[in-house]
C-alpha cells in the first residue's frame, strides 16, 4: 500500500525513436529542432527535410540541461556524432536558453509549421494544447501562421492542469481520457473552475458527496474542453483542424471539444508532442538550403 502512495500518476511515458528507413550518412544537411516546454522537452532529428531520430522526455530543472538531454535521448537511438549537425533551432517556453542553438524561432511559428508537416499542408487551425498555456493558430497551406490567439499564463486547461488533475484522483495520466467515459448515468456537467488550485478543492468536495472518480474526471475533462472552445471560437476555427502537444493524446478533452466544435479533427501517425521540435528543424533546414549551415 505504501509503494501504492508514492505512485506519480502524472508521469507520462517518455520516448525515443529511430527511423529505420533512413540512412543519414548521404544527407546533405542534418538540422535539429529543440522545443523546451514547462512540462516537456523534444529533440527531432532530420536528414534533408525528413524525420530521422527523435527523443520526447518531461523537462527538468533548468532549460539548458533539458536541450542536452533530449537531444542526448533522441541521439541514443542513432549513430549520429553531435557535431555532425549543421543547423539547430531552439523554440518553445524556454528557447532563448538552449545552449548550442543557432536560432530561436516562436513555439507559434514553429507549431504551424510543424503540423503542417505531420497532418499535411490542408491543415488551416492548429490547436496546441501545452503545459501552461493554450494556442489557436491558423495557417495557409504552408504551414506559415496568418492568425493566432494565447491564453493567459496559468495552468487551468493546459497539460500541467491535467497533470495535478491526475494526482489528485489517484488516475494515470494515460488512462485519464478513457476513464472519464466510465461513468454511469448521463454525463455530470462540467466542475464550475478550472483553476488548478479552486478546480481541485471542489473535485475533493464532489468526492466526499459521493462522486466517483470516473464522475470527476468526466466534469473536470468537459470543463477544460469548454476552456480550450472558448479560446479557439475567438480565433475561428477554419478546417482541416489539427492538435499539437501533449493534450491531444486525451480523448476524455478532446472528444468533448470535437462534439462542440462540430468537426472531425485530423489525424497523424506522428507523436503530437514533437510537432513543435519538427517545425523547428524544417525552420533549420530552410536555412541551410539558403547557405546559412555550419559549414562540414
């Protein structure tokens, strides 16, 4: 029971991947992109413009450190020596920090850019959901931003938000989307604030009235989708519609905020969270077609 305790339900599962169908040795270029988030950090690979290597990994302490890291962890599945790159590019909360990098480019410009990419030119809105603020974006065919809107620096609705949510409860963050579908009955209206700190005061009280988890995470999920709808409704939503970043793996707040939308939203074969890092390598590798590279 004590090792149960200690769990960390919000502790997501980090990754990294090789392509196997990618031999970089003849690539012209190898561009990295790095996006350091609050919650998360991401390094892709390319070779010439495509998707060779990549690590997706909880940011830590301190943003230098988190770039060498995912870079580190994305490199560990490849033969790749770190000086064979000829351009990489920092984006995301803590892009001015990342310490090898040759550029910094907006996490909104990088975004775009980078779902253009994984869902296809025919996305027009791109939802980035991330740890600590919220972004609709809207792009031309491609991947370059014409319209977007932020929300405010704070963690209700956001990736961090759902974290908190997930310890509270005592639920994995990976089960949290489905479990909020596991309630009998007709489905609880939606807790009255998303705030961190007054949304879980009040899912403490629904508890004590008898609440079951599953009810909680129901009206807790439906909440952040009428939050996410709020803000994506001012910027309008055009199709193809597209999700960025951690929050899109949770149908529990997706699949409420696709019903209010009244939209399919596209799909991807790609991990959602490193479409930020893609677009910033595709932005480095734009730049050593035009002659600004490391020179090999």
């Amino acid at each position: 029971m004590a090792d149960e305790n200690k769990k960390e339900f919000w502790r997501w599962t980090e990754s990294n991947w090789k392509n196997p169908d990618i031999d970089w040795k003849p690539a012209k270029y190898i561009t990295v992109g790095i996006d350091v988030g609050s919650v998360s950090s991401q390094a892709v690979i390319m070779a010439d413009g495509k998707i060779y290597a990549y690590g997706n990994l909880r940011t830590g302490s301190d943003s230098p450190n988190s770039a060498r890291s995912a870079v580190k962890f994305a490199l560990e599945v490849t033969d790749i020596p770190e000086d064979r790159m000829n351009y990489c590019v920092g984006t995301g909360y803590g892009r001015v920090n990342v310490p090898f990098a040759d550029r910094c480019v907006t996490e909104i410009a990088c975004h775009a850019r980078g779902a253009n990419f994984i869902y296809g030119p025919q996305v027009r809105t791109v939802l980035d959901v991330g740890g600590q603020d919220i972004k609709a974006i809207q792009c031309d065919e491609k991947g370059k931003v014409t319209n977007f809107l932020m929300n405010d620096k704070c963690a209700a609705g956001t990736g961090r938000g759902m974290e908190v949510f997930s310890d509270l409860l005592g639920v994995s963050i990976n089960d949290v989307g489905d479990k909020s579908f596991q309630y009998r009955g007709e489905e609880p209206e939606a807790v009255s604030n998303t705030c961190v700190v007054y949304a879980k005061s009040e899912a403490t009280g629904l508890l004590r009235k008898g609440w079951s988890r599953e009810e909680v995470l129901a009206a807790y999920c439906k909440a952040m989708a009428e939050r996410i709808y709020a803000l994506v409704e001012r910027v309008g939503v055009k199709p193809e519609f597209a999700v960025t970043g951690g929050m899109a793996k949770n149908r529990g707040v997706m699949d409420r905020l696709m019903v209010m939308i009244g939209m399919e939203r596209m799909k991807t074969e790609w991990d959602t969270q490193i479409a930020g890092a893609v677009g910033a390598a595709l932005f480095g590798y734009a730049l050593c077609q035009k002659g600004k590279g490391r020179k090999k």
